[in-house]
C-alpha cells in the first residue's frame, strides 16, 4: 500500500522538496523516512539484477547503497527484460549559478543509467519554480537554467539520447494538456496534505506540482514519443522529490498513464556533518564544481566534520567514529576503488591511520572530480546548449 501523505514533517525531521532538516542538528533517520513516504528499500537483489541485465559492473552509487530506495523499479525491469523501453526524467532547480557535489549526483547516476540500458533522456529545468519560490526575476531564472545546463551537459550525456528543456520555454501544447488533466484530479485539501501549503503561499506555489508531474507522461514529448503512450518512466532524484512523484503516480492510472517508477537517493551531507542538505548560503557547507584545487583543500582541512579523536595518543588507543566522520561518507560517495575504501576504514577505525591522511585522500579524489568537471564544462559552448534544448526527434534514442 503507498501511503498517501508526502509532507513529512514530525517534532524529530522535516523533509519535503524545499527543506530537509532532523530535530537539534540530528541526522535524517531514513528508515522513517521510507516508512512514513512508503517506498521500497533498494536492496542488493536489484544490484545485482541491474548488472544482469545491462553487462556492466554497477554504478558505484548503487552498489553503496547512495540510491537507496525504489518505487517499483522491479516493473521497470520485468519489462526491460521482456524487450520494453523505458525513459528517463531527471531534473534540477536552477536558484544558483554554481553546482555543488550533492546537485551532481542525480546527473552523474542518470548518465550511468542511460549509458547502461541505452535509454533516452528528458531534464526539466524548473525556472518557473525557482522563480516563485526564490522570489528570482523570470530573466535571472532563465539565466540561471542555461549556466546550469552547461554543468549538466558536462556530465557527459550523450546528445542523440537527451532533450533539456527550461519550463519558460517548453510548457504548452500537448505537455499543457497533461497538466491541465493532473490538476483536475488533485484537490486543495491534497496538495496541503502533500506538500505542507499554508493561506500564506501564493497560488503559483499551489498550481506548481502538475509541471513537475507531467514529464512522467510520454504524451508531454510528442516531438520525441509520438504514438508511445505505454512507454514507461523512471526518474532517478534525491527522496525530498518524493512527494511530487506520490501524486504523481496517485493521478497517473486516471488519466491512463503508467506510475513512473522511482529510484532515489540519500542526500548528500554538508563538510559540517549530517544534518540534511548542504546550504547555498554558506559557501563552506559544501565543495562547489567552481571551487580550485586550493579552496577544496582548505575546506577539507578546516570544515570537513570528523570521528577521529582529539589526541593522536587517544586516537591510536580508540580509532576513528566512522559513523559522523564526513572524510569518510565523502569517500563512499566518491572513491571508486572498493578495495582501497575499506583498507582506509579499517585502518582508520582502528586509530593506525590518522585523519589528516584521510583528510589528505579526500582532497585528491575531490580535486581530481572537480578538474575534470571543470574541463569538461568549459568545453560547453552556448551552441551545445541550443543543440540540447532544441526541440527536436532523437531518431536513434533506443540505440
């Protein structure tokens, strides 16, 4: 049964799509998360079902349990297996000209994704959601929707498989209709009930969902999936995005679509420790792809939250907390070699490696990561963006 409620919000945690935060600076208990969102634990059957069916070693953000719960990927996959297609939807909120770690992750996993099952690809960039929550212009939304489609498009997607559209420039037409056709099945009193609306919020807020909603329809892309109205959806994102995607799959069956299926991710935690998402205005919460090799360094050394103890002496005889230390959690995120990352745990752990040398290796993987997005960004011209953003057939999506 999917519960129906989205918004959690308790005395111990908040998290919807535009806060994330656990009671007294606590960690976000994910468990209650999925109980009380009522998604599926991703567990290790799906890993290795993934690496069956696409011959490929698993993304390390799979096999490390970074995307962590599902909403009926096993559907996803009986069809694939069967010789049915899917699409991918993936998107961002463009409220910031630079991306830091935690925006890349739904990208560098989605690329995975559709480089793996050889799948197309849509990315809504929400500027009219930016643009009434962060009280932005509609010009600076805009704006700030094409700086950030260059980093997504640094992430390698592949252009014969990938539409990118800005909601100011693609919403009408067929992708209207389906809005028009979610709206009418989801009343006031639910919309509150999902995503926590109050008599203070203007309407733009309470009219927003169905934008998000309907690229999970094949029909909002005729351009693209003329006369594949069955074809289904999966949408990798981080879980605050869950409740969008509840209501979406709530309305989908009475308007005679397929529930989109989700796969979804923990979220990344800021250099301060766990207690949520990072935050936009306090530029040493978080590494930012812009970020040089000196300033990653810097935030490693001084901002990143550890479990190692106060005293060498102390930290030989204990060893290292690696439940809070942040080194760590990054390394899991972002360290590709499985055998190198549990040789520094153990070592670390039992007080024989120190932090600064934990420190010290964060810093190479982190400075590599960044450079080599930053090349790659910097090769993205406006013309490529056009390219992605036109509205255009992809001939050979399903190649």
């Amino acid at each position: 049964m999917e519960k129906k409620e989205g918004y959690l919000q308790e005395e111990e945690q908040v998290v919807n799509p535009w806060e994330v935060s656990a009671k007294d600076g606590g960690k976000i208990d994910y468990d209650k998360l999925i109980d009380k969102f009522g998604c599926q634990r991703l567990d290790q059957s799906f890993v290795d079902r993934v690496q069956r069916l696409t011959s490929r070693p698993p993304h390390v953000f799979l096999r490390r349990g970074v995307f962590f719960a599902h909403r009926d990927l096993n559907e996803i996959l009986d069809a694939y297996e069967r010789g049915d297609k899917f699409y991918l939807y993936t998107g961002r909120g463009p409220s910031s000209e630079a991306l830091h770690l935690g925006h890349l992750i739904p990208f560098m996993f989605t690329k995975y994704l559709q480089d793996a099952f050889k799948v197309p690809l849509v990315i809504q960039l929400t500027d009219d959601e930016k643009c009434m929550w962060k009280n932005l212009s509609v010009e600076e939304s805009q704006r700030l929707a094409r700086e950030n489609a260059k980093d997504i498009i640094a992430c390698g997607f592949d252009i014969s498989k990938t539409f990118i559209f800005s909601d100011f420039d693609y919403v009408g037409g067929a992708f209207y209709k389906n809005m028009v056709k979610v709206a009418k099945c989801v009343t006031y009193n639910k919309v509150v009930g999902i995503f926590g609306f109050t008599g203070e919020d203007h309407i733009g807020k309470v009219s927003f969902p169905p934008v998000q909603a309907v690229p999970s329809f094949p029909s909002s892309f005729p351009h693209l999936f003329s006369g594949k109205d069955d074809l289904r959806c999966l949408i990798p994102c981080a879980i605050d995005q869950d409740p969008y995607f509840r209501m979406t799959r709530d309305v989908a069956p009475r308007i005679g679509y397929h529930k989109p299926a989700l796969i979804e991710s923990l979220f990344f935690p800021a250099l301060q420790g766990e207690t949520g998402k990072m935050s936009a205005s306090d530029p040493n919460s978080a590494i930012y792809v812009t970020d040089s090799a000196k300033d990653i360094k810097n935030k490693v050394n001084k901002h990143a939250f550890t479990g190692g103890q106060e005293s060498i002496e102390k930290h030989r005889q204990y060893g290292a907390n690696l439940e809070v230390d942040i080194p760590i959690k990054y390394l899991n995120f972002f360290l590709e070699d499985d055998a190198e990352l549990e040789h520094i745990k153990k070592e670390y752990g039992a007080g024989r490696m120190l932090t600064g040398e934990v420190k010290k290796r964060l810093i190479e993987v982190l400075t590599e990561l960044v450079e080599r997005h930053r090349r790659a960004r910097a090769a993205v011209t406006d013309e490529m963006v056009d390219a992605f953003m036109a509205v255009r057939p992809l001939p050979n999506m399903f190649d």
